[in-house]
C-alpha cells in the first residue's frame, strides 16, 4: 500500500512539473538559435523553418582538427600540416562563417538558452567521435572570474552539461581555472594567441587519475586555446586530449 502510494505521488509530481514546464515555456517562449524568433512549443527547440539551413560538417574534414577540407584525398588542413599540436584529435559541428550570428548572440547576447538545441545537436552529430575516444570526462574551457561576472555564464560549460547529460558522460567544471583575463583571441593574430595564452590555466591535482578527457568549447580558430589547455592538462598526468567545438572557422 504505501508504495502506491508512494508511486501515485511520484507521478502527480511528474505531471506538476511537466505542466510548469509548459506553462514557464508559454510565457517564456524559446528563441531559435537560427532566426531568435520565439519557438512555436510544439517545434520544440529550434523553428520548423529553420532546421535544415544549417548544415553541419561532413567528410571530407581534417583528421586533427576536424576542419573542412575541398580534396577527399587530403588528410589534414594547411593550418594542421605545418603546426604540431598538443591535443590528439577533434571535431566541429559547423563551419563558424555559417552560424556566426548565432555564436555571437549566444556569447555575447544573452541567449544561453541557445545551448540547449547546440549541446543536444553536438551530442547526436559528435556521438560517434565521442564514443569512439571512450572519454573519462568533458571538461568546458574555462573563463575568467571577471569575464564569468560580466558574461553571467560560462557557454563553453553550457554546452558541456547538456552533452554530458545526453551521452552520459560526466562534465568536469572544476578541474581548470584560468589564471588571468587574457585578451580576446579574436583581436589577436595566430602569434599572439600563443604568447597570450602562456600560463593562463591552472590545472587542480588530478586526484581522480583523469586519463582522457575531452575539451569543449564554442569556436576554434587557430587551435591556441585548446592547445594551451591540453598543455596544462598534460602536465597534470593526462594521457590523451581531444577537444569538441560548436563551430570552427573554414
């Protein structure tokens, strides 16, 4: 008796928090990542008109850094060719020149709810990349503490949590801090996004022995970033770093 009861209460909250859902989803409608209208509720994340006018990256890409390549025959990017890098592999959603209003709305704009149809989509199109690495970890690019205040949110940790929970891997927010408010890379060249990014991150002990993990991040340009931390993260005694990215410039 008392586990039906016991049940009876579990599903009327389920219904309570279902119908609250709704109801916070009618008065705050979501914005689509695409156009930022509001989503029609029965669309779900992203307008019916919208989804296929992003296209997300397929072969033939980079084996290192999973850019777009024009020949089947190539195996890696120019960029790839003549930089050693510290991570082993990654791979991008979309090509940056297609979804950069969106990126910059979602970074910049306040759109975190964006992360929710990007994480999901990350998750379902990277599945077989992800699986394949057999990860022990994501773990987000971390921001300043001033940029984190002035930002509100980290997007790089959004989309983590989202693909975490959808491909059941744990998120790791805390391993890494950054050290500093370092510029900007978009205002910098390739140079001096090397020497602007030394040192930035502090990596904790790595106390669980993290043996793979898999950076996520919202853009790669030149791959400084992802460097600089697999760097750091080496040197705490993990073996194999990769790296997921929402979108990556072509």
């Amino acid at each position: 008796m008392k586990r039906k009861s016991e049940n009876g209460l579990k599903r009327r909250n389920t219904v309570r928090r279902s119908i609250g859902k709704i109801i916070l989803t009618l008065l705050f409608p979501n914005r689509c990542p695409v156009c930022d209208n509001a989503v029609r509720l029965r669309d779900g994340l992203i307008c019916r008109e919208c989804k296929e006018k992003w296209k997300v990256i397929q072969e033939p890409f980079c084996f290192r850094c999973g850019r777009p390549l024009v020949a089947r025959e190539q195996e890696c990017c120019r960029d790839c060719m003549r930089k050693h890098h510290a991570y082993i592999r990654g791979r991008a959603l979309y090509r940056y020149a297609e979804v950069r209003a969106a990126v910059y709305r979602f970074k910049y704009g306040g759109r975190c709810e964006y992360a929710d149809f990007f994480g999901k989509k990350m998750a379902e199109e990277l599945r077989t990349f992800i699986e394949s690495v057999k990860p022990d970890c994501l773990m987000p690019v971390p921001v300043s503490r001033k940029r984190l205040n002035r930002r509100g949110y980290n997007q790089a940790e959004l989309l983590a949590e989202v693909m975490g929970r959808n491909l059941g891997v744990p998120v790791y927010t805390d391993l890494a801090v950054r050290n500093r408010d370092t510029v900007p890379q978009k205002e910098l060249n390739a140079y001096q996004r090397q020497n602007n990014l030394k040192k930035a991150f502090k990596i904790k002990e790595n106390d669980v022995k993290l043996s793979t993990i898999i950076i996520i991040d919202d853009i790669y340009t030149t791959g400084s970033t992802i460097d600089a931390l697999a760097e750091a993260l080496q040197g705490v005694g993990v073996e194999k770093v990769y790296f997921a990215v929402l979108a990556i410039g072509a």
